[in-house]
C-alpha cells in the first residue's frame, strides 16, 4: 500500500487531508496518509498561542498570531470552493472576521471530512531524507508523549509547515544599548502591552501595517513606522506616521535617513520571516524567499529533482485557503497517478516562463493578477470545484483601493461570495471602534 505522510495541520495540511478525503469518498484508492503535527491541536497559525519563544517542549514556538487580529483580506477571496461560509455559518457574516472566526472556519470544514484521525498531535518532524535504493523517504518523528524519535517509510512526502514562523531578525547600530524592549513580530501579542509608550516599527508590509494600526487602536501614544525601501503610504490615523530608513539608535532616540530623530519606548521588527526547514535534508529542502513563484516548484507546489517531494503555501499570498486548496488537490493527484509528471526540462521550462513573468510584474495590481492566473492555472488541473475566480480579483483590486482610501476603514466594506454570491452585511460595530475580537462579539452581537 502507498504510504503519504504530510507534515503540518495547518490550513496546507488541512486542504491536503480534505483532498484526500474527497478522493476515497469518490471510491479511490489513497493508500495510507499521515499527517505529523508538532502542536497539540490543529489550525496552524490560526490556532492562538499566547507563548512565545520556545514551546512546552522546548521547540520554536510556532505562532505568530496575536490578540485582535481581524482578517487582512475579505473572507470572500479565501472562501473554500467546497464548502461556503453559508454553509459553516448558517448564514451571512461580515467580509472581515477575526481570527477566531476563520479558525472556526477552517476546522469546520476539517471536522466535516473527519480528517483528525489521521493526524498525530503532539510529533515534531525531525528529519526527512530519500533513499535511493527503497526509492522511498525516511521520515524520523520526535514524539513529544515519550520523547522517542521513530522512523518511517513514505512514498510520497508533503511539506504543509509555513513560512510565517522563524523571524527574520536584522540588527542595527545602538540596539544593544537600547533601554527598552525589541521584538519581532512574531513574539508580539497583545498591542495593550503598548497603551501609552511611543513605539517605532521597522518595516513596510503586512504586518508593520497592522501592528502599527491595532497599537495606535489599543492605545499607544504614538506609532512611527520606518521603512526600508517603499513607504506604505496610506493616510494613517492621527498618532501614526512614516519615516525613512533607521540609521541607528541613540539612547532612546531613533534617527533617520531624512536625519530626523524620535525617542522611542519599544521596537517592533516587522521584517519578514525565514523558509527556514531544518528537518528536511538540505538536497531537499526548499529555499527562497518569501516571493509569488520560488524556484524549484513545478506549479508551485512540486520538487523538480524529486516530484514524489511536494509543497503546500510556499508562496508569497495574496489568496490563501482556496490556492492551498487548488494545490493540495494537484498534491494528491500526483500521488494518486491522475496528473502526470513531466520530465524536468519540461518542468523547468514551466517554472521559467512563470519567472519570466514574474520579473516584469511591477506593483501590487500586477501581483495580483500574477496570483490569480496562478491559481487558474492550478485549477485546470485537477476537479477542484470552481469558483469566480474573476470576482475574487475584483474584489482583491477593490480592496486595494478600499486601503487607499481608509487604511482604518477598509475593513467595514462588503464583498460579495464567489462561491455562492452571498453579499457580507456591514459589521455591526466599525473595525477601528470594535475592541472585542471575540467569535461571540462579531457574530452574536
Ligand atoms: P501554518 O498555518 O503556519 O501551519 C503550519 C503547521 O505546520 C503548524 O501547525 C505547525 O505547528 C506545523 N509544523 C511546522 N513544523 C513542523 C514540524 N517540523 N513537524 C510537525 N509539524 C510542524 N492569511 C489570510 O488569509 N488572512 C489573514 O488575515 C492572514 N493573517 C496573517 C497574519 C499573520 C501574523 C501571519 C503570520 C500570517 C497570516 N496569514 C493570513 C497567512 C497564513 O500564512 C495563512 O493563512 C495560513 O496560516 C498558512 O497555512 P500553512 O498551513 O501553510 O501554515
Ligand atoms: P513580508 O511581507 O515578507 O515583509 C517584510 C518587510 O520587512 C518588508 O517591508 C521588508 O522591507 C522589511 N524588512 C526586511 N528586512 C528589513 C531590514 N533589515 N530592515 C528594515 N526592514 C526590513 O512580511 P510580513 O511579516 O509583513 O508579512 C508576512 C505575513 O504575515 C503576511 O502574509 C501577512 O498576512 C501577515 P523591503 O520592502 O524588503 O525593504
């Protein structure tokens, strides 16, 4: 019998359970699936930790979601194609919830296919490598319950771990003088740690965005974000501004490349985060940065020197759920025989046409163009059920231009389903006055 081991239960390894799923549901043959997760529940990243630095077990914790976190994106450009918000909800709900919603969401669907019994909680991946005579992989497991490490033989591997986990940690001059606290955004929690301080933020994408927001929301008395390269350039809120690039640090003073000056209270480092896959034998292991189309990834997803090796999520994301979907249903055909592997010159052909492309995408509206295409493309490729792909990059280009014109009122815009057509109702209380990020707060209010 073949044997697929997953790595992760995050929304990936979810999707690829699902998938599975789908296809014994169908009468097929899937052989024997496993899927490893080093957490003791699933959900990945939507599953709240309130720790940081190491685990109970002595392993990176591997969150990096915190308190107040309202979707960044409307919920109708993630929907599950199989499995509409209508259906979870029993009805509509607003286009941004929080994060404890989406979780809702995401192990909903998981609990409908009965996809837990294949996951062993509480198991770390420690190694992953191939050998060529059995022509199988080995995957060693650490289980946290007795420490013990295992080793098993899989046909076929699927790497559904994340990248938004091992932070990208730069230093600058002054920072080990600097009388206050310094994070990375992965460690940060809770934005009220933060009512009153003045806070410097360095970075210019998603996350300084909406740490600088919920810390002014929550109460921070100033929020100075620096970028690198590119400003944001949205028309912050009182009490939020942008300044170029850190210089150094002074005492408490920040200076800048405009050679301005601030005296800050805390750092928080929103610069991105590492590929970082210790466990996977380095001729295996995928490195990139974070970028829509890495090299290496046959449609994004398989490892051209040895396509039995997949990944999930690899990508830079503008879509989320649904391209993890579109992935974990081609994952699971190349398994099941249904998509055939080319040779790797054509397989590599594929990736640089992609890449070629990829390198005269200029601005946020090509990106999403790049995505959307991508995803299409994956579609055609497996029965994953449609959706309006076209409306879900309407509402992407919208969105953008909702940030542009209110970087705090963005969130209280309505967006209609792709899957069902559904229309979301305006929140019940606006997103920059809501405190409560409570499942039971935005949907019972
Ligand atoms: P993850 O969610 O990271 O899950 C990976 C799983 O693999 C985890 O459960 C982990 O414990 C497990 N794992 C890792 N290593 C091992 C190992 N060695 N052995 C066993 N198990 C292991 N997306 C949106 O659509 N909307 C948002 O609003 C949004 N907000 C975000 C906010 C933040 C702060 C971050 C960091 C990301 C956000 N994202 C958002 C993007 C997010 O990447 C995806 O939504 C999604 O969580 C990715 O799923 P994943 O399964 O690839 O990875
Ligand atoms: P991103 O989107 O990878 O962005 C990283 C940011 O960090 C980006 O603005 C970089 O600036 C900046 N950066 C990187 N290194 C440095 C240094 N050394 N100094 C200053 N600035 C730096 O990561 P995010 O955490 O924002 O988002 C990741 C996910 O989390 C995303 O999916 C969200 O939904 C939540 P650059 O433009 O390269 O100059």
């Amino acid at each position: 019998m073949s044997r697929t081991a997953i790595i992760g239960a995050g929304p990936c390894g979810l999707a690829q359970l699902h998938a599975f799923e789908q296809a014994r549901l169908d009468g097929a043959d899937v052989g024997e699936v496993v899927c490893f997760e080093k957490q003791s529940d699933w959900g990945g990243l939507w599953n709240y930790t309130w720790r940081t630095g190491l685990d109970a077990h002595g392993d990176p914790v591997h969150g990096s979601m915190y308190r107040y976190l309202w979707s960044n994106g409307p919920k109708e450009c993630l929907e599950f194609a199989d499995y509409p918000f209508d259906e979870h909800f029993g009805g509509p709900i607003p286009s941004f919830p929080p994060r404890e919603v989406l979780f809702d969401y995401i192990v909903g669907r998981a609990k409908k296919s009965n996809v837990r019994q294949f996951i062993h909680f509480d198991t770390a991946v420690r190694d992953i490598t191939f050998d060529d005579d059995s022509q199988a992989f080995e995957v060693t497991v650490e289980s946290y319950d007795d420490r013990r490490l295992r080793t098993e033989a899989f046909d076929h591997v699927i790497v559904a771990t994340g990248h938004f986990s091992t932070p990208n940690v730069p230093e600058y001059p002054g920072f080990e003088h600097f009388p206050g606290r310094i994070l990375h955004s992965h460690d940060f929690r809770d934005a009220v740690e933060f009512a009153g301080k003045d806070l410097l933020i360095l970075g210019s994408s998603y996350s300084a965005e909406d740490i600088a927001l919920q810390s002014r929301k929550y109460g921070a008395r100033s929020v100075t974000i620096s970028y690198r390269t590119t400003p944001m350039g949205f028309g912050w809120p009182e009490g939020i501004s942008e300044v170029p690039a850190l210089q150094h640090l002074q005492g408490r003073t920040a200076h800048f490349a405009d050679g301005t000056g601030r005296s800050v209270d805390a750092i928080i480092l929103c610069t991105g985060y590492q590929h970082h896959f210790p466990f996977i034998d380095p001729e295996l292991r995928l490195s990139t940065t974070n970028n829509l189309y890495p090299e290496r990834l046959y449609k994004g997803v398989v490892w051209t020197a040895n396509p039995k090796l997949m990944y999930l999520g690899m990508q830079d994301q503008y879509y989320t759920f649904n391209m993890f979907d579109a992935q974990a249903f081609l994952a699971r055909d190349v398994v099941l025989g249904r998509v055939e592997v080319p040779d790797r010159e054509v397989m590599d052909a594929d990736i640089g046409d992609w890449r070629a492309r990829y390198a005269d995408v200029a601005g946020v509206m090509d990106q999403i163009d790049f995505q959307t295409d991508y995803v299409r493309d994956l579609m055609t490729m497996t029965d994953y059920p449609a959706f309006d792909i076209d409306l879900v990059r309407r509402h992407f280009v919208d969105w953008e231009h909702d940030k542009d014109a209110s970087i705090t009122g963005y969130r209280d815009r309505c967006f209609a389903s792709p899957c069902t057509g559904t229309v979301g109702p305006a929140p019940h209380t606006t997103w920059w006055d809501e405190l409560d990020d409570s499942l039971a707060r935005f949907l019972h209010h």
